[in-house]
C-alpha cells in the first residue's frame, strides 16, 4: 500500500498504490500569459522546483502546462512582482492548450494516456484559474486527481480557501487536497522501493 499522507477529504490515491509510471505532475500556468496575471509567492515556487526535481527522480512524468492568453473582462491591472515563465528540464514536457483548461485544444490528454497515466498530481500558477479548470476536466476524464495546495499560488490569495473547499466538497467531488511535503515523503519512499 502507497498513500500520500493526511490527503483530504480522502486517503489518496483511491487504489491505495502510487506508482511513479502511471503519475504524472501537471504544473499549470508554467507560459508567460498566466505566469505574469499570477502574484510571486516564493514559498510556492520554492516548492513547485522541489516537486518537479523529486518527481523527475522516481520517473513520474513531468509535464508543465503552457494555458492560452485569458479573456480580459474588467481590470487588466497586472501584479508586480509577477511569475516568471517555467523553462522545461530536459526531461519534462510542455503542452500548450488554446483555454484556461489545459485540455481544451491539446494533446494533454492524449500524451497522458499514451504515457500510461492514470493519476495526477496539480500545483502551479492560477489556483482559481488554470489549476481549478484543469483539474476539473482531468477528473471529468477518469483520472485520479491530487492537487498539491501549497504548491499553487492564487491570482487572489483571498480566496485561495474556497479554491481548496471547492475540491473537498461533496466527498472530493474533484479529487483530494494534499501538502508538498506529503507529497516528497511518497516520491522518497517510491525511490527506496525502487532501489532496495
């Protein structure tokens, strides 16, 4: 059995198995469009090299999600600091998507499913945004869905709160919510398996 620890509102993954080749980590708003909409957290970029360094380590895949320009509706206000784009490593992917779901007009789901993935982990950029609108219709396609709270910094922080409650709801409606830390521990313990 592989769970990453104290997941809400349920033990996650649902198969109590974590395996690195059927996992992929979705960094969401990794392009320039949602990168520079997205206030600096240093915390949350700190911990988002953590996990891509971690995840890369054990084989799961890593892929950084590169959203379409928004649609601007009232204030074009833009923060400052802001994010800064995510240059891929060697060994991630990056797919483009033409909306705020990074499935919308990609080939998110098709190299998922050729790469054997059945679940994901999501942090990154645009909690309310790219991260919520993905994860929805990653959950919608039948993958099991971990979003790494900690590890995505909101556009507004003062609704980063609901954005985790919105997952929790109704059982895990959209997957569970866990911490970075939590998740380290598995990656870690992934890699003991593999070399012991």
């Amino acid at each position: 059995m592989s769970l990453v620890a104290d997941t809400a509102p349920y033990p996650w993954p649902y198969d109590q198995v974590l395996e690195a080749g059927r996992t992929a980590l979705l960094i969401c708003g990794a392009g320039d469009a949602w990168s520079k909409r997205t206030p600096l957290d240093t915390a949350v970029e700190q911990r988002l090299a953590e996990l891509r360094s971690s995840a890369r380590a054990v084989g799961v895949s890593v892929i950084l999600l590169d959203e379409a320009e928004p649609m601007v509706r009232g204030d074009t206000t833009l923060p400052d600091p802001a994010c800064s784009p995510l240059d891929p490593n060697p060994t991630e992917r990056t797919v483009q998507s033409m909306g705020t779901d990074a499935f919308y007009g990609s080939s998110l789901d098709a190299t998922l499913h050729r790469a054997g993935i059945t679940h994901v982990l999501l942090a990154g950029r645009g909690f309310e945004t790219c991260v919520h609108s993905t994860l929805r219709r990653a959950n919608d396609r039948g993958y099991e869905c971990l979003t790494i709270s900690d590890a995505c910094a909101s556009i507004d922080p003062s609704i980063a709160a609901a954005s985790v409650s919105s997952i929790e709801m109704s059982g895990g409606i959209f997957g569970a919510v866990g911490m970075t830390s939590h998740v380290l521990a598995a990656l870690d313990l992934i890699q003991q398996q593999e070399t012991s």
